[in-house]
C-alpha cells in the first residue's frame, strides 16, 4: 500500500461497519455437508488487468478531441478521482460505451453484481504531474497495475501507441492513471464475500439476545446480562513498502477467524477504511472482536489488501475449503496458517495481498501487539459494549 493522498470518505461506511459488528452479522464457515468444490485461482479471462488496459488505451485516443481533453483536465487536476465512465457519458464520442463495457468486465472478474455500476476511475499519477498538465503537457494514459514488483508499466498516447516508463520513478510528462474505485469494490466484495460463505452452508451460531443490564453489577457479571466484550482498536500503523508510483489505491480489511459458539470456524470480515496511509499511526476506535460471538477467549487476525483484482466469490470458496477441515477438539486451534494457505499460490503475486497477521489475540489483550509478518501494529484493548 503505497502513501496517497487523502480521500473523502462517508463516515457512514464506518459506523455501519461497526454496528455489523456489534450485533454479530457476521459470517460462519460452512459445515462438511456443504463442501464447495475445490478452490482455484480466478479463470484469466476476464481480468480487471485487461479490462483497464482497453480503457486506458481508449481514454488516450480520446484525448486527441481538444474540447474533450480540457475536460478531462479540469476534472483530474480539481478531482482525485474521477468517474471517468460518467465523464464520458458527456462527451459524445462514443468513449462510453467501450468504458461501460470495460466495467461489466471488472465487475465479473472479481465476482460482483452486475448492478454495483461503473468502478473506473481516472486520476493523475503523481502530485508533482499537475504543474506540466496544467502547462499543456499532453498527457498519456496508463492502466493501474497490482504488481507490488513491477519496474516497467505501459502507457499510451493520443495515437494508441504503448511507451514503456519506470514503474519505481514517476516521469515528468503527465499522466492519468485508470484505476477502480477500491473504497466501492471493497465494500461490494465483503457483501459478496459474507452472502457467499453463508451460500454454501449454515451461520455460527449466535448468542441469544441478553436481558437488560443492572447498572449495580460490576462489567464481568454484565457481559452475561447487559452487554457483551469486545476487543477495540485504539492505534494501528503500517510500514511502507515502496510499491510502484502508479500502482492503485489499497483498501485494508481482516479476517478475524476462531470458533464460534457452537464450535464451528467462523470468519468475520472487518473492514479498515481509514487506513490511507503507510507510515501514519491512526486512532480509530474499531471494534475488531465480539467476543459474544467466540466460544474461547482466544481468535486471530489477518489483514488483506484488496488491490483491484481479488475475486470475492473464488476467495470466499478458498477459504471455506480450507477451514472445512477443521474441528473444534476443545481447545482453541490457531487458524491464520490454514487462512493463509487457502489462497492458491498463483494469487500471491499481489492479489489479494497479505498485509500481517495476529496469532491468539486474548480478549483481556490490552497493549502494542506486533503483528507476525513485522509490517504493523495494533493497539488493543478491552472494550465493554453495554446494551440498551
């Protein structure tokens, strides 16, 4: 996850988010009886990779109507991101169609709705571009890559002809990036992801709604009664590590995996909207765990990255296959190696990517846990969601 610049977020997205937690909407991973077939990697066509290389080279053949290019301009130097498709809707070249068909591509190969409508986006590649652009630099226009290694990326200009640029080094020469909207596709993904693991089998259990609270009771004797204990984000950081200048906007979320009440795996997606930036200690106050949902004191946690190219519905097959398998023998069983080793090894290339993971986080956790892999850091601790 490269640093970027901020952007606007609906503080809805993260209330929401919580509240899921707070009820236990979450999801469980399906018994033996409902077995999916054995997960493999995303089929090669279509992929998002293509689907933004056609509009990228479409955008830059655009670019050769003046009226259309000073459009675009003006959106890409007063807007982070644009809604290109939308954009195009207004220009009356034909350009929308071929985008709109490049965003039916997106959405099938990462296995989302049809309805969740354009995911495109245009933005300049480098904060230090906008002074050429706005000097009349003729732009070229690149597609997104999700290779964390990549040294070489393609670009294209006004005549469809693909140059080679430095993937570690941004030019001088403007120019706009396709890339998806992270922030949408993310959130459609773990609807997917939670609808299609509740597909192939039965929900965890979950615990029966608790009488009111006696506010006299000390928070242990409420946690049965009146509320339930939650574990609580109070700071979390990563480290940089020094993707592409033109690679996509990340987008952070984990899974927190244990044994659920009535002993089954479970997995709950959180997701982490906040966490633009590498390098940047933030404070967010997330619930990470209910442990109402838990059957022992003890789960785990490991934080992906949805790059662009993740396939929700291959990704929710993986997992459940994986975790199928396991039993609960009455003590509590690390699940972040079996996490890990449900996504199939040609996936590893950058998408999804492994952020870091966190064995046995306890519920009493109240401190800096370091995560496994050494790129973060969370701050946790006892949190006591008190009911109405």
């Amino acid at each position: 996850m490269r640093p970027r610049e901020a952007r606007r977020r609906g503080a809805v997205a993260v209330v929401v988010s919580l509240l899921a937690l707070s009820v236990g909407q979450t999801v469980a991973v399906l018994p033996a009886a409902a077995a999916p077939a054995a997960a493999t990697a995303p089929a090669a066509t279509p992929t998002v990779a293509a689907a933004q290389d056609q509009a990228a080279r479409a955008i830059a053949r655009s670019l050769s109507d003046p009226a259309w290019r000073a459009r675009v301009q003006h959106a890409a130097l007063t807007t982070d991101e644009v809604s290109v498709t939308a954009l195009a809707g207004r220009a009356g070249n034909g350009l929308k169609s071929t985008l709109t068909a490049a965003d039916h591509k997106i959405a099938a190969a990462k296995g989302l709705d049809a309805g969740i409508g354009s995911l495109l986006r245009l933005r300049l590649g480098d904060h230090a571009m906008r002074g050429a652009l706005s000097a009349g630099k003729a732009p070229w226009v690149a597609p997104a890559t999700t290779d964390d290694h990549a040294t070489k990326i393609v670009a294209y200009d006004v005549r469809g002809r693909a140059h080679t640029l430095d993937a570690r080094h941004a030019p001088a020469r403007p120019v706009y990036v396709v890339d998806i909207d992270g922030s949408k596709a993310l959130a459609a993904g773990l609807g997917v992801l939670n609808r299609q693991l509740r597909h192939y089998g039965l929900d965890s259990a979950t615990p029966a709604p608790a009488p009111k609270a006696d506010a006299t009771r000390k928070p242990q004797a409420q946690a049965a009664s009146g509320g339930f204990w939650t574990t609580r984000i109070s700071a979390v950081e990563l480290s940089d590590d020094e993707e592409p200048w033109i690679k996509g906007d990340a987008e952070i979320y984990t899974l927190v995996t244990g044994f659920g009440q009535d002993g089954a795996v479970r997995v709950d997606p959180v997701d982490m909207p906040y966490l633009d930036n590498d390098g940047t200690v933030y404070r967010p106050g997330q619930i990470l765990v209910n442990w109402s949902n838990y059957k022992y004191n003890l789960a785990d946690a490991v934080m992906m990255e949805e790059d662009g190219s993740t396939n929700y519905r291959d990704l929710a097959k993986a997992i459940a296959t994986a975790l199928l398998t396991i039993t609960d023998q009455g003590t509590y069983i690390p699940l972040v190696n079996a996490i890990l080793d449900a996504i199939p090894n040609d996936w590893w290339t950058d998408d999804p990517d492994y952020v870091d993971s966190w064995y046995t986080l306890a519920s009493s956790d109240n401190g800096t846990r370091n995560g496994a892999r050494g790129n973060g850091w969370m701050t946790v601790e006892p949190y006591f969601v008190q009911q109405f």
